[in-house]
C-alpha cells in the first residue's frame, strides 16, 4: 500500500508528493525479501522489533505489569482487569494459538527483561495453545533468563492439570504464584506490585 499525504498542486501548476509512506504486508515477507531488508527499524521499539521475529503480537505500553496472555480478547479484559485494580500493564503481549517452543521463551524472555515491569502476569485459557506448552517454555526461559521478578500464573483449559503440576515443582525456585482464577489472579499480581511500593 502507498500512501501520499499531502499530495499538493504548487502555484505552478505542478503536482508534488510532499510526503509518503510504503506499507507491505508481512505475508509477503517470503516474496519481498529484498524489500523487507531495506526497512528501518530504528524508529521502532525494539521489544516489538523482537516479538515480529517470532511473530509475536507486541505493543509496549509502559506500565509496571507485564502481561503474557493468549488471545486478543483475552490480552484485552487482562489489561483492564488490571487497571480495575489499580495496576498498570505494560504491554499488550498475545502470543496467540500457534506459539510455541522457542518463540513462548523468547515471549516470556521479552515480558521479564522489560525493565520497567515488576511483576508479570500469565494468563492462558488453553484451547490451541496447551496450558502444559507454555508452562514447558516458563521453565525453558528461566533456565537463560534467569527469572528475579515475581510471576502470577493463571492457565485454564486443555492439559491445566498437568501445566499446573510443572509449575508447582519449580514456583518456590521461580518465584510463581499459581491461580486458576481469572479475578484472584488479577487481584494478587496488582497486590504484589503495590506492596512494593
């Protein structure tokens, strides 16, 4: 998609873009190759940089609460859980359905090296995504992240009790706090952080 704006008529009859913009949608990244080489990406944030590695969806926001959530709908009812709170997200992180393996570390790695999150809360309902897979990619990124900030884990849907038996034999190591309940978790991750204030 071009996009040109202003696209001005100077007083010479002449017809000039002033100003333009090339969008190329990233399914066409295999095809475009060359194109996509030549994108700047000084301009971005480098966390979103990142997550469109691994075909993460990414937007930094600010705040102190790093989310990790499957699902847009679900990204979005956490981040407002967590403002009803009194909490402040500080990203809206979908790692969708089809996530797995290197690119949930890399998501989770992402969250909890973000130096202004204290706390980072996980909230999967597992359908696509099993509930055992990213608690599997936790314990993987803790092993190179090397996880110091306090963690609130709420995994419900397919393989929720096996997830919640892996999580269990490392939380006192890790740091995990394990809910099933979408507003106990919401409610002890906000708590945390206020606490250390």
């Amino acid at each position: 998609m071009v996009e040109i704006n202003p696209l001005v008529l100077t007083t010479d009859n002449r017809v000039v873009a002033a100003d333009s913009k090339i969008t190329i949608d990233s399914n066409a990244a295999f095809r475009q190759k060359d194109l996509f080489e030549m994108e700047d990406t000084t301009t971005k944030n480098y966390k979103e940089v990142i997550a469109e590695k691994y075909d993460l969806n990414y937007i930094h926001i600010g705040g102190n609460i790093g989310c990790l959530v499957n699902g847009a709908g679900l990204a979005m009812s956490t981040m407002d859980i967590i403002k009803l709170y009194g909490g402040e997200p500080a990203n809206f992180l979908d790692v969708g359905g089809s996530a797995a393996g290197e690119a949930l570390v890399e998501a989770m790695k992402l969250v909890h090296n973000d130096e202004e999150v204290k706390a980072i809360f996980v909230n999967i309902f597992g359908g696509i995504l099993k509930t055992d897979v990213l608690a599997e990619a936790i314990i993987e990124a803790s092993k190179t992240c090397n996880f110091y900030k306090p963690i609130v884990c709420r995994m419900k849907g397919t393989n929720s009790d096996r997830a919640k038996s892996l999580i269990d034999e490392v939380s006192a190591d890790l740091g995990i706090h394990y809910e099933e309940d979408f507003d106990t978790a919401s409610q002890l991750v906000t708590k945390i952080v206020a606490d250390m204030n």
